[in-house]
C-alpha cells in the first residue's frame, strides 16, 4: 500500500517533506526493474508573507499528495512553486494543486522547463511562470533563492535551488536513489549503508546515458562553494541529507566517475547447456587465486537476474568479463541487451575480457568486440571455442585473465 510520510526537518525556517513512499512501483520508467521500490519527495516551506513549495508529485498519487499537503497548509496559500525537474514522477501532482491553489502561485523555473510542462499539462499550468536564468537570485519571503541549472541531471530542464541564509540545497534528481528508506534522513549509518547501492542503481539506470555530466555539474556547484557549507541537501527521491550533506554529492561524483572498488570485477554472463558456465568457473577461479572478488551475475535455464542490479554494479568494478554464447549468429540476446544497456548507462574506461562458446561457429565474440571498440571500454582479449573447454582453452582463459588483473592494475 502507498504510503504518505510528512514529518518537520526543521523549524527556522519551517520546512516540511511530503514523502510518498511508492510500494507498487515494479519497473522505473517503465524499464528498470525496482523491487525496492521509490520515494517522491515534496517540501514546502513557510516563511513571512510567503509560502514556498519545492516540486510535488506523481500524477497517479495527486489525491493523497493533496491530502498529505493540506496537514501542513491550505493549497490556497501557497505563493510560490518552484519546479526543478518536469518529469511527470515531480509534476503530474501539479495541474489540480493549481486548481486548488486558484493559480495564485507564481510557478518558478527554467525556459526548458516552462516549455515543457506547457507540452505536458497546457496554457493553464504556465500562464503565471516566472523563467530564471543560471546564477539567478530571488528575495521570497526575507530569503535569497538562488536558481543554478545544472542540465541533463537528467533532463535539461534541471536546476536546484539554493537558498543562501539557510544553507539548504532543493537539488531534485541530483541526489536521488531508489527505494523506501526507514529512515526520512541520513542520521543513521545502518539505513544509509543499506540506501546507498539503490542510490548506485538509480544514478546508472536514470542518469547514467549522462553521467559525465555529474562530474561536471557537481564541479561546478563545488566551484561556487555550496556543497561544502550547505547545511541540507533535499532531493527529491529518497533520503533528505542532514547530518552529512556533502556526502550524496560526493557519491554522485564517484559513480560518475566510475571510480572503483579494489579488487572488484563484475562478471557477467549466458549459459545455456553450461559451456560457457564451465569456462566462467576457470575464470572466476583464477581470479580468486589472484585476490581478486568477482561479482557474479548469470542468465541460465534457472535465472535471470534484472538488467538494472547489473548497471548498478559497474561503475564500482576494476574490471569486467563478459561470458557470451553464440546464438542464431548473433550474441545471445540476454548477454546482448545488457551489453547494450552497459554501452549506453555505464559506459567506463575499464578493461573488458570476452569470453565465447558456440556449436557450430563461433559469432559472439566478433560482435562483442565490435560494440566494444566502439566504447569507452578497453578490450583486454578474446577467448572463444567450440563446445567444452579443452586443456588449451583452460591455459588460454587463465593467461587471459592475468592479462585483465594486470591492465585493472
């Protein structure tokens, strides 16, 4: 069942979330698999002669958003709404907030943005707008909004908004993750320690096609001396980070920067009839002898793991070792779609072993190779054969997989 928190984070200045903790999500933008589920986060604060609300929420849950909301204040007396991110997961709440808010509140936000939620919603939900430029300050209710766009974090339409006197950062997606924390905020270890690789997941599978852009815009942001004094860092999925702000964006830009883990090397492969699984049991051997900790993921007869959990796992790993059948004269498709989805969301500079069996004739590895080249990733070897691996091909993996540990070195 959808649930609603709505809890005080602190007083001076009064400021809420409105969290919807969403239970029967079961595929992100209707892709990427989320047993865990995902919060929408809402503030809104109050301040003198003002009322301020930071985003609102999914369309499919505007009822009991509403509901939520009208604990704190009337919608009537909300003066302004400031949208940092249109997609419809922030927004779809929006057009009947408006009408119970009677369109009195200036709505705040980027041109992109604008223009979105005009495609989005129509004439109505735009006609009382206010479009801020980068580096733009507004005095709302005795503070100082500062509006910084940071695009394709990971639309481009984004911003956050910082609001000086305060210290506080409303940052969205940037900061985001999956699933439904205990928690409201990161005061304790143990419920961070258990978000953080949902955090990993989210930031591969919705920002990843961009994630040199993370690095980028937290620069900038670092740049402009917020991120080390912010006092709160307020996303808009997940945990709202108080005790340790700067520590979300710190994890941002070492996912964006696929900074690894030692000794970790994610293994991925197909096996069908369990040639390739016999090949992948001299590797995942060797690696071990070699102090190295595979992460393993297999699609068998028996299971198949989510795409998503595998994009999560790459950007922390040294190296990679992709284990692929040939199958109708291509890759066999689960090791193919996420080969495709690895290229696009999690596409590092780290070395990559293929690894190949086949019946008849061998096509995989070729065509591994070929998407490999074309990447950011570094093709270390190729070992393909026929059938069940012979003493030849045991030597061959091995040597292989020494050359890997070597060149993640």
């Amino acid at each position: 069942m959808v649930a609603v928190r709505v809890e005080q984070l602190c007083t001076d200045p009064e400021l809420y979330i409105i969290r919807v903790d969403d239970d029967r999500i079961k595929y992100f933008e209707a892709t990427w698999e989320i047993p865990e589920g995902i919060t929408y986060n809402s503030y809104l604060m109050k301040l003198d002669g003002a009322v301020v609300l930071f985003d609102a929420s999914k369309g499919e849950y505007t009822d009991i958003f509403l509901d939520a909301l009208r604990k704190i204040v009337d919608p009537k007396e909300i003066t302004h709404i400031i949208v940092h991110h249109t997609e419809p997961d922030h927004s779809g709440a929006l057009p009947k907030l408006l009408e119970e808010n009677g369109h009195r509140a200036q709505i705040i936000g980027t041109q992109f943005a604008r223009n979105l939620l005009q495609g989005f919603y129509g004439d109505e939900v735009v006609k009382n707008f206010k479009v801020v430029k980068d580096g733009e300050e507004l005095s709302i209710g005795g503070k100082t909004f500062r509006f910084i766009t940071v695009p394709w974090l990971h639309w481009p339409d984004t911003m956050i908004t910082y609001v000086v006197e305060d210290r506080l950062i409303f940052s969205c997606d940037a900061g985001g993750g999956y699933g439904i924390p205990e928690a409201i905020d990161d005061s304790d270890e143990k419920v961070v320690e258990e978000y953080l690789p949902h955090v990993t997941k989210y930031i591969v599978t919705v920002i990843g096609h961009y994630h040199k852009y993370i690095v980028q815009n937290i620069k900038k942001l670092k740049g402009l001396g917020i991120v080390e004094e912010a006092k709160m860092i307020l996303p808009g999925h997940g945990l709202a980070w108080c005790k340790n702000p700067k520590r979300i964006f710190e994890f941002y830009e070492a996912v964006g920067a696929g900074v690894p883990e030692k000794d970790k090397v994610l293994v991925i492969y197909d096996s069908m009839y369990g040639f390739v699984e016999k090949r992948m049991e001299i590797v995942l051997d060797e690696l071990k002898k070699l102090g190295k900790k595979p992460v393993v993921y297999r699609f068998t007869d028996k299971e198949a793991p989510a795409v998503s959990d595998i994009l999560g796992e790459v950007p922390s790993a040294e190296a990679l070792v992709i284990g692929a059948s040939t199958y109708e004269a291509e890759i066999h498709p689960r090791v193919r779609y996420t080969l495709y989805e690895i290229l696009d969301k999690a596409n590092y500079e780290k070395p990559v072993l293929i690894v190949g069996a086949f019946g008849w004739g061998g096509v995989a590895g070729k065509k591994i190779e070929t998407l490999i080249s074309r990447s950011k990733f570094d093709l270390v070897d190729t070992v393909e054969s026929r059938g069940r691996p012979t003493e030849e091909d045991e030597r061959r993996l091995r040597e292989a997989v020494r050359k890997l540990v070597a060149w993640a070195s």
